[in-house]
C-alpha cells in the first residue's frame, strides 16, 4: 500500500498527520427555503448572514461554547475581518481560504499548534445577487488567467473548460455521451433521498440525453446549481476534540498535488485531465492514513460539473485509467452501486456550496445521520477535489 | 444591432501581450521563443517556465497545428458571439496549445487530431483574431 518515496519527489509525508485533528461540528443553512424565496425574487440574507446561520448550527451541532474556538478561517466569499467581527471572534490563528484549502489550513495550524478548536465559516448569496460564472465579469478571472484569457474567442464560462476537458477525455479514453450521463442520473438518485436537496425529480440516461447542451458536450444537467447558502464547521485537534465531542470525525489524512504547468492554455485539463496530480495527492493520502480505494465506504467528489467523477474515479485509483465509464456502468455509484459517490446529491442536485456541503455529508454519513440515503457501517469517506490543478485527497473516517 | 454592441471581446493586454497581437495585427503572429532551451510560450510571459531564462526572442510560428478538443457554446454569454459557436485548442507545431476557433465549418466528432492552418479573421469591429481552418 505505501507507495514509493519517489511518487513525492523523495520526499515521504509526515506519518504524524493522521488524525492529528477531528471535525466536532457541521452546520449550515436551509438551502431548499432560501432557493424558494430567491426564485421568488427575494434575497433571504447575505454571504455574512448565511455563514453565520450556519456557524449558529456549527456551535449547536458541537455542542461546545464560543470561547472554545481559538482559530478562524472565512470563507473565500467574505472578508475574513468582518466574519471574525460579526462571529464575535478574536482568535489567536486565522486564515482565508476555499472549502478543501481549509481544511487542510485548519489540520496544519492544529498541528503546529497555533490553533486547538478552529471554526471555518463560509457563505455565498451568488444566487440572489446573480455572481456571473460567464462573460466578461467572470468570478475568479483575477487569480486564474485560463478564465478570461480566452474570451476574444467567444471562449467563456467554467462549463466551457470542463467541456472541451470532457471532449478529449472521451476522445482519449473512449468515453461516452451515455457514461457521463450515469453522474447525473446516480446524483439524482440519491438527491431524491435527501430532504435537504434542492433538486430531488430522478431523472434517466433518457433525461440526460434528451436534455439541452449549455456547452457542447456538457447538457445541462452536467451543470451545478447556483443557489444561495452557508455551510460551517469546527475542527479540534484530536486529543481536545475527543474531550470536546462524544462523535469525533476524525480527519485520517489529506494529501495534495498541484499542476500549473499549462494552466492558462488548458493543457493540464485538455492532455492530462489532472490524472498525474490526482495520483500524488491520492497516494500521499492512502500513505499517511494507511488507507486505500478498497477501504473507503463513500466517495464524495467536488462536482461543479459532473465530469469530474470520472476524473475522480481514475485519479485517486477507484478504477484503472480508461476505464471510468465501465465503473460507471458495471459497478455503479448511485443508490445501490458499489461506490456510493456524492451521496447527497453533491453539487448537481443538492446545493452548490464550492465543496464545503461535502465535508458535511463526510461527517454526516460517519455519524450514521443520514436516513434514507445512509450508506450503512460507514467507517471512512473519501473526499476529492481538482479545482484549477489543485489536487487535493481527504480521508475522514470514525 | 450597433457597433458598440458587437465589441469582440478584448483580450487580456499585459505588458508581454501587446507584441503578440501586434504580430496578429500584422498577419504574421510571432510567439516567445526562449534562446537557451527553445521552448515556447504561449501566454506570452516574461520568462522561460522551463529553464527560467529572460531571454526570449519574438519569433514567427509556422502556422501549423492540430486540433486536440473542441465544443460548441449554445448559451449567449457575449455580443459579439450569438449561438450556436464553436471554440478549439490547437496544438501548435511549435508545442504550446492555442484556445481559438474553427473557421469556415463547426467541429464535429472525428476531428480530434485533424491538421490546421492559421488564418487571420477580421471582426465587424476591426479586431483581427488569430483563427484556425482544416488543412487542404
Ligand atoms: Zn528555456
């Protein structure tokens, strides 16, 4: 199982990581009544407010006092002073950062010591005040070029990368149309067990084909949702965290890998598809936790679009390079597959919180709250991301 | 439709930019090409990402390049752009890979891998981008 010191460049992860830290509470917002009320017309809160319903529920859920908390990290979305302000927090360690980064953050400050009880916090309001992810004010144009570079083209939008991804992906790998199809219609299956989803309607392949294309390959419901919400969560180091929780989800490992080379040409996403960095981050992972493929109960992958699943499925060794599509088809990853993947619905079907509603359901399914959609005996949880080439290989387990 | 309507898309002008679309301009598009290694870029940049070396020289591209993913947009996200349009990457002979478009005809499945030629196209509004055709 442990891989070879050269896969990270001689150099061999710190065996000390693993559980060195435990999530002890999740919170978030109503995303089902806030979706209602901005399809209404209404805007129900702003990023502040929605992040700081979800730290309130945070607390609850934790069970634990403010003055626990001794580190803060905001969300990308709002300015880290102001939530430290309105959460009434002054903590000796803070940080900015998206959803898998913080997480990360918060294992590593944890472990250098600068923090023992760290609330990460994050909202987003991008579907009341209508954040543009196409055209010329793109989100994220100033920290990643390929956003923008390419727009006298016509070549816009973060569908229109993970379109020409998947266009060579299948080209490369032999793919199909009717493969990718399986994410959706495996996402709704299990959105349609989750209350908490915005959209819960199954669909079929049929569905899926029949469906419009926003950006040839990609039909529309390749696509996340847009919609408005919050998600927070407490991390403690695991000694404190044990103290502190009578359900820790321990944190068994995290491993990363990133690939910029050809970022701004696509190259890293059109001939390589991430698959080298997905590899490290991955075997970096399985290294520190002694963990594996074969050991994890439920994938959850960060799905802007659902080509990331395959992505996923070949990069961090769930199924042999080429051969995501017959996983997809033979093995299976909806409501009674062999690998239960984004078992909330993900960002598809459930509510598009950038991957941190990801970290909830981890912790959710390893506590056995899952209800209808509850993978049973869950003992660890698999989380994968590749936003922009960062890589990235979180392994929760109980 | 009015002109200030069917503005194409401005490209991003850093200070390395402007030689490259200046070469456009002039029918002849020029790419850095690093003096030690000879790698060349694409964005241009102010240095080799490969040996690291400030030396680069501006140097004519042969034009030549293959197709290696394409899609087709049918959403309206720009005036200058109504829907249905394609985008390409091409792999230019010289290494680097190009995001642009297929003039003359849509992509379709089996173009993968397929020769191109860069064609200089003239917008409504006098912007001249760097397009590509099948070749023969
Ligand atoms: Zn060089």
């Amino acid at each position: 199982m442990t891989p070879s010191p050269l896969a990270f460049g001689g150099r061999h992860p710190n065996p000390r990581n693993k559980r060195a830290a435990a999530v002890i509470g999740v919170g978030h917002t109503d995303w089902v009544r806030d979706w209602q009320r901005c399809r209404a017309g209404e805007q129900p809160n702003d990023s502040l407010g929605y992040g700081l319903e979800a730290f309130r529920n945070a607390l609850k859920d934790a069970n634990i006092n403010r003055d626990e908390i001794d580190g803060l990290i905001a969300g990308p979305t709002t300015a880290y002073e102001r939530m430290g302000e309105l959460a009434g927090l002054n903590p000796r360690w803070g940080d900015q950062s998206d959803a898998v980064m913080a997480v990360s953050q918060a294992v590593m400050a944890i472990e250098a010591g600068y923090a023992e009880v760290v609330a990460l916090i994050y909202g987003n309001d991008q579907r009341s005040v209508g954040t543009q992810y196409g055209g010329p004010a793109a989100m994220g144009g100033n920290a990643h070029l390929s956003y923008v570079y390419h727009s006298p083209w016509g070549f816009t939008s973060q569908g229109a990368l993970y379109a020409l991804t998947l266009q060579s992906y299948k080209h490369a790998r032999g793919f199909t149309e009717r493969e990718m199809g399986e994410v959706s219609v495996a996402q709704r299956g299990w959105s349609s067990l989750n209350p908490n989803a915005i959209q819960r309607k199954r669909i079929s392949i049929e569905d899926y084909l029949a469906s419009h294309y926003v950006c040839q390959p990609l039909h529309l419901f390749d696509y996340c949702l847009i919609n408005d919400g919050g998600v927070a969560l407490i991390i403690a180091e695991a000694e404190r965290a044990k103290k502190l929780s009578s359900r820790p989800v321990f944190i068994e490992g995290i491993g990363r890998s990133d690939l910029n080379s050809g970022a701004t040409s696509l190259e890293s996403r059109v001939d390589e598809f991430y698959l080298p960095a997905q590899q490290v981050a991955a075997a970096q992972s399985y290294a520190v936790s002694g963990l594996g493929p074969k050991d994890m109960d439920v994938l959850q992958v960060y799905d802007s679009f659902s080509v990331h699943v395959p992505l996923a499925l070949e990069g961090y060794g769930y199924a042999k390079v080429g051969e995501a599509g017959k996983f997809l088809r033979e093995s299976g990853i909806g409501p009674g597959g062999k690998l239960p993947t984004n078992t909330s619905g993900g960002h598809l079907s459930e509510t598009y919180m950038q991957g941190w509603a990801h970290q909830v359901e981890c912790v959710r399914q390893l506590r056995g709250e899952c209800g209808d959609r509850q993978v049973k005996d869950a003992r660890h949880v698999h989380y994968t991301s590749d936003v922009a080439g960062k890589c990235f290989s979180v392994i929760y387990g109980v | 439709m009015s002109a200030t309507e069917v503005k194409t898309p401005r490209p991003v002008m850093g200070l390395y930019d402007k030689p490259m679309w200046e070469s456009v301009r002039a029918g002849a598009m020029k790419l850095q090409r690093c003096k030690h290694c000879a790698t060349w870029l694409y964005p241009p940049g102010p240095s080799c990402p490969k040996c690291l070396s400030p030396e680069l020289e501006w140097t004519r591209v042969s034009g030549e390049g293959k197709i290696v993913s394409w899609v087709v947009f049918h959403r309206h996200y720009l005036p200058a752009y109504p829907p249905p349009y394609n985008a390409i990457a091409v792999r230019l002979a010289e290494g680097p890979t190009m995001i642009s478009n297929l003039e003359g005809t849509m992509p379709e499945d089996g173009c993968i891998g397929r020769a191109m030629r860069l064609v200089y196209v003239t917008m409504p509004d006098g912007v001249m981008l760097p397009r590509w055709r099948y070749e023969g």
